[in-house]
C-alpha cells in the first residue's frame, strides 16, 4: 500500500512538472540609437613643418538605427573644427573637418584626440589623428 501511494505521488509529481508553462522574460526593445562609423578613425598627418597648417577630413556614416545630430566637436587649442550639420538618417554620411596648426607644438611625434558630442550611447565619440612635428 505505501509502494502505491509512493508511485501515484510520484507520477502526480512527475505530470505537475511535465505540464507547467515555462515563463520566458520577455525585454522591452531597445530604444533606436544612431552610430558613428568612421571610414577612418585615426588619420596619420605624416610629418609636418613646425608653423605650418593640416587640413583633415574625416567621413562618417549613421550605422545606427536613428537619426544622428552632432552638437558639438571639441578638441585642443590647435586646431578648429567643422562638421555636417542638422539630421543625418541613417544608412547617410557625414563629414567632420579639422584644421591642425602646428605652430606651437613641440618637434616629434604628437597623437591628437577629436571629440564628438552627439546624440549617440555613449554621448561623446572620438577620433583621433597622429603626426611628427619638425623643423
């Protein structure tokens, strides 16, 4: 009689467990984020003569699944900045140039970083370009 009652509780068991649904979590989608994707990320500027200027050009495309925006791009003191403005969708491209004033550098080699403050995750991207200063 309990050898019964032992296998009855176990086929119960056994059946409880074989016809329980299993929960799956289910995750709220990702929100859309746009992506800075550069053809180059870090331009060689070769050397340069001490005084003189570097006009560089970096192109870029939206690999992101939103609209990207560009608010600001900041670097050091030697050099200015401009950039595509307004929406870039997605799949489009976009252009940030520099312009390197060599003029107050030290001689030899100089790495430089470019940073990007859009609407990406995380907030600032950067790009960089590296060089010799000499005489």
């Amino acid at each position: 009689m309990k050898s019964q009652f032992v296998l009855g509780f176990l086929c119960l068991l056994i059946l409880s467990c074989s016809t329980t649904k299993k929960e799956t979590e289910v995750l709220p989608p990702s929100p859309p984020v746009p992506i800075m994707t550069f053809d180059k990320e870090t331009i060689d500027i070769g050397d340069i003569k001490r005084g003189d200027t570097r006009a560089i050009e970096y192109i870029f495309t939206n690999t992101g699944n939103a609209d990207l925006e560009i608010e600001l791009v900041t670097a050091c003191k030697c050099t200015s900045t401009d950039w595509t403005r307004g929406i870039i969708a997605p799949g489009e491209r976009g252009k940030l140039s520099v312009v390197f004033d060599s003029k107050d550098q030290k001689l030899g080699e100089l790495g430089k970083t470019i940073d990007i403050i859009a609407n990406t995750d995380p907030i600032v991207v950067e790009c960089f370009f590296v060089g010799n200063i000499v005489r």
